[in-house]
C-alpha cells in the first residue's frame, strides 16, 4: 500500500464513550507544538484497527481530569468544587500504557492541582474503572503498534488554565469556568450589552 493511501486512512483518536468526562484543555499555542511532535511519529508505527484503518494520533489534544463524569447535575457538582486555576506541567517524559492492540503514547503531567481536583471529584462521582484505579495525569499523543515506542525531544510546557471542559453523555461540550472567572465573564457580557 503506497503512503498516500495509508495516510488516507488516518483516523483520528475522536471516540464516543458511554460516560461524561471532564479535561483540562491544551491553550492553541501548546496544541500546535504537540501537534508537531505527533507528525515526527511515522506512519507504519501507528496502530492498525481490524479493519487495517490506522487508529492512530490523538486528534485534540487534552488531559482528562476525570472519566465517568456522569449525572444530569454533573455540571452543578464540578462547579461547586473547581474553584482555583490549575496549574500543568507537560514533563517531556513519554510512558506508555501498553494493551493486546497497542501502545497508547503519551506524555508524563506534573500537577498536584489535576491531583487535588481528581480526588475530589472522586468523592462525588461513583463511576470507578479498576483499570484506572490510581490517577495518573497525562496527555495521549498516538496509538502505535503492540510494544512500539517513539524517539521524539522536546522541552517541558507549563501552563494554566482557569476552564475545564465537561464532555457530556449526551455529546454535549460544556466549559466549566473556576468562579471568579465565569462572573468576570458575566460582568464583561453585562456591560457589553448596556452599551447597545
């Protein structure tokens, strides 16, 4: 198969799950880079699907704070308790989680605060996975053949960001602002709108 066929058949990592979950998002100068060391990741080492469709590079980016995020009130309840930025620290350490179809790449998070706001979380949502039974943050770069591992380099990233992002059973995106920013927010739409 020539590499423009293979390339063709790039999916990209967008799944639909059975529960809610909550991410921390990438800002879009950070997602640029990351997707940079995800175009250095050949082709052939990217994991193939049954149907030999490529698996592949996660397509956005993100760190996820907390699967199983579920409940109709799961907005309300994250709101309640995600009252501070967090502060991320992309290491330029990869690890891997490692299955029977591939090897998950992906890069080490240095953050108490994803830490701190998981626990939390885990007090008020009983959804636990005992594959996931210790919280280890991290962002997914690819999907790549059983025992397959990347050569990439890059520097550690730090960031913070005063959202999270909340992925709904439903399929629906909602951004969770910490309180002071949402009502910042508020007070900025608010003066908008009395100006008109």
């Amino acid at each position: 198969m020539n590499i423009k066929k293979l390339a063709s058949k790039i999916i990209l990592a967008a799944e639909s799950y059975s529960h809610g979950c909550l991410m921390a998002p990438v800002p879009e100068i950070i997602y640029e880079e990351i997707k940079e060391i995800s175009r250095s990741i050949p082709i052939e080492d990217l994991a193939l699907e049954q149907n030999n469709t490529i698996h592949g590079i996660e397509s956005r980016p993100h760190i996820t704070i907390m699967y199983g995020t579920d409940g109709d009130n799961s907005y309300e309840l994250i709101k309640n308790i995600f009252n501070k930025p967090l502060r991320i620290k992309l290491t330029n350490v990869i690890e891997y989680f490692d299955n029977d179809d591939a090897s998950v790449a992906h890069i080490k998070i240095d953050s108490p605060d994803l830490i701190e706001l998981n626990k939390k979380l885990a007090e008020i949502f009983p959804f636990k996975n005992p594959k996931y039974s210790v919280y280890k943050p991290h962002m997914t770069l690819a999907y790549l053949k059983p025992g397959k591992r990347i050569n990439v380099d890059f520097k550690p990233i730090e960031f913070e960001t005063k959202y999270a992002v909340l992925s709904t059973q439903q399929n629906e995106i909602k951004n969770i602002y910490i309180n002071d920013q949402e009502d910042l927010i508020k007070k900025i739409a608010k003066s908008i709108l009395k100006r008109k």
